[in-house]
C-alpha cells in the first residue's frame, strides 16, 4: 500500500477542507496531499450542514489534487472515482454498501461516509479537487437529531484502525486516477452500486413527492430520474431528495 502523498497530521483544524484550500494556497509547489484531523470545529458537510465528528473516533481528511486532466463537463468523474475509492474502502470492513447519489455512502438506512468535493474550474479543465471525505469509524453514539447516522462500529460492532482506512483509501483512490478508466466505465461501476438504480422508490422536488427510478446519470452529474407517466426527469445535486 505505499503511495507518495504526503500527510499533514494536526490534532484538531476548523475544517480540513478549509485548512488545505489555504495551504495549497501557500505552498504552491507541494502537489497532492492529505491533510488529516483527529477533530474538526467546523466541519463542512454538503448543502451548507455542518459535519459532526466525535473527536478521536473517526476519519477527517481533505485529499488534494492537482492538475487534473480530466475536462470540466465530465465534472461528475472526480465524484465517482472518489465515491468508488469510498465504497471499496469501506465495503473491506462492511457489506453490502450503497452510494446514495451524488456521493454518500449508506449501509441500510445508516449514513456511514459523506464527500464533500470542492472543484477549481480552469478554462474547461478541473485544475484542483479538495476532496474531503468523513468515515464514521469508532463513534458508537450519535446525537439524537442525527437518526440516519451509523459507524463502522455501530453497524459491525468492531472497533477498527484508522489509519488502516485511511492508507486504503489512498491507495484505492490513486488506483481509480492512475488507471484512467473511461467515464462509461466508472459511470457502469458507480450505477451498479447506487442506492435506487431501476428501483422505485419515492423522491421530492420543488413540486412535491412522486415516485421514481433512476435510469441514468449524465457527465454533470444529472440524475435521470422515470416517474410513473414515463416521464425522465433531470436532477442537478440539491434540487431532488431521495425519501427513504
Ligand atoms: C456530507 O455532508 O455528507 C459531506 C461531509 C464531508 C465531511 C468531511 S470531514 C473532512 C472534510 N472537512 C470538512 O470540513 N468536511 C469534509
């Protein structure tokens, strides 16, 4: 498992996400890292939430990327090759997992994992994913207005080694990057596993609840979704929700 990212510890940050923004800014000459945090005060989680992590229980940590080649309108590659390193990673120590569109990553009804990836966009060209991804590891107790939270440990009941974790997602991920595979490729990959993939189950939009299956995702991420008078309805992040 040896790879050549450097790893920045700290033992508590605001966010890591924040922390690595700045410090890519900084050193600009330093490539991919990780930075890594036992506790995080203001952990960013998607849609403007906060991400709540008990300290010194779980993994925290922000990938850089630099350079990326791949072009702006497959935006939705970073996700998938991120969320597919994720799954991997964890699905070694619990099974069977689920991607729930666009990138979290669920066993039963359980939130295990959560991605927060923020992009700089180039001319057509993604030039540097912060990637900031959240594993419940040990934490066996969440707060009451959390009931879709789950760790590792309160779903397998084993206690498990973080750092363990965390090399295994690196190296799945640069797995993932090196390897280049086609957007249709991981697009196969990624279905195969997501959460509601040719099964009805019941969504909410600006309009309301109806139900729906997912057929298909375009390169921007697009959900397609068919509802019950064989209509596709398209999907930007944060404008349908799955109910479940
Ligand atoms: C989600 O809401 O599902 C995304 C959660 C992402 C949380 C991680 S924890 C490490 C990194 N730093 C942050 O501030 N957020 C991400």
């Amino acid at each position: 498992m040896n790879h050549l990212l450097s790893i920045i510890r700290l033992e508590s940050v605001s966010s890591t996400n924040e922390f690595a923004q700045k410090y890519a800014i900084r050193h600009p000459d330093e490539g991919d890292f990780v930075v890594v945090a036992n506790e995080q005060s203001h952990g960013k989680g998607q849609r403007g939430n906060t991400w709540f992590s008990e300290k010194d229980k779980n993994l925290c940590f922000s990938l850089v990327k630099q350079n990326i080649v791949y072009p702006a309108d497959e935006l939705f590659l970073v996700n998938m090759i991120v969320s597919l390193a994720l799954f991997d990673t964890v699905s070694v120590l619990l099974s069977p997992l689920k991607i729930k569109w666009p990138n979290d990553l669920y066993f039963g009804y359980k939130k295990i994992a959560g991605i927060l990836v923020e992009n700089s966009i180039r001319g057509r060209r993604i030039s540097q994913s912060i990637i900031g991804i959240g594993i419940n590891v040990n934490q066996d107790v969440f707060p009451d207005d959390l009931p879709r939270a789950g760790s590792i440990l309160t779903e397998s009941q084993k206690v498990q080694d973080r750092e363990r974790i965390l090399q295994l997602f690196i190296s799945n991920f640069e797995r993932y990057f090196l390897k280049k595979i086609k957007f249709d490729i991981l697009k196969q990959h990624y279905m195969k596993n997501l959460l509601g993939y040719q099964c009805v189950l019941s969504y909410k939009d600006a309009r309301g609840l109806f139900d729906g299956r997912i057929v298909d995702i375009e390169a921007d991420g697009r959900l397609c979704l068919l509802d019950k008078q064989d209509v596709i309805r398209k999907y930007l992040f944060k404008e349908v929700e799955l109910i479940h």
